[in-house]
C-alpha cells in the first residue's frame, strides 16, 4: 500500500502556495503605515481650520484634536516604522548565518 510513495522527505519537496505569516508581515505593515499616513494629514488640515476661524470652542476641539489624535498617531507611525527596520535589520542577519 505504501510501497508506491515517494521517498524522501515531503515537506521539503511542496512549495507553499501561500507566504508564511512572517513573510506576510512587512507587506501588512507597510500597509498598515500607509493608511495611518493618509489620515494624519486630514487630523493637522482639520486642526489648522479650526484654530484659523479664532473661535474659543474650536481652539478647544483642535487642541484636543491635535493632543490626542495627531500626536498619537503621529508616534504610531514612528512605533511601526521602527518595527519594520528592526525586521529589516533582523532579516538581513539571517540572511548572513
């Protein structure tokens, strides 16, 4: 019954047909900073409105604004960007062994 089976080892021979999840993740992650960026813009061009129009409740809203959205998605982005050269710089030393 199992004469007829190839030798050696299988897993070996069997290309993926999916990357691996390690694989995946600079992809994924580079799309993830992508869109980040694309809404940072719209936060600073929201706040900039509001503080132009000199009203006392919109400084209030684009301080908030500005405190708890752009800075932290602003320092997101740094988290991410520092994470993707980490693997970079990790992918690199594998690479070397």
């Amino acid at each position: 019954m199992f004469r007829d089976l190839p030798r050696g080892n299988p897993a070996h021979t069997v290309t993926p047909l999916h990357p691996t999840l390690d694989e995946q993740l600079p992809a994924h992650l580079r799309e993830h900073m992508r869109r980040l960026r694309l809404i940072l813009p719209v936060i600073s061009v929201t706040v900039m409105a509001l503080r132009a129009q000199n009203a006392e409740l919109d400084e209030d809203i684009a301080s908030v604004l500005h405190q708890y959205a752009c800075d932290p998605l602003d320092l997101e982005i740094e988290d991410l960007e520092t994470l993707m050269a980490s693997l970079g710089a990790r992918r690199q030393m594998e690479g070397k062994v």
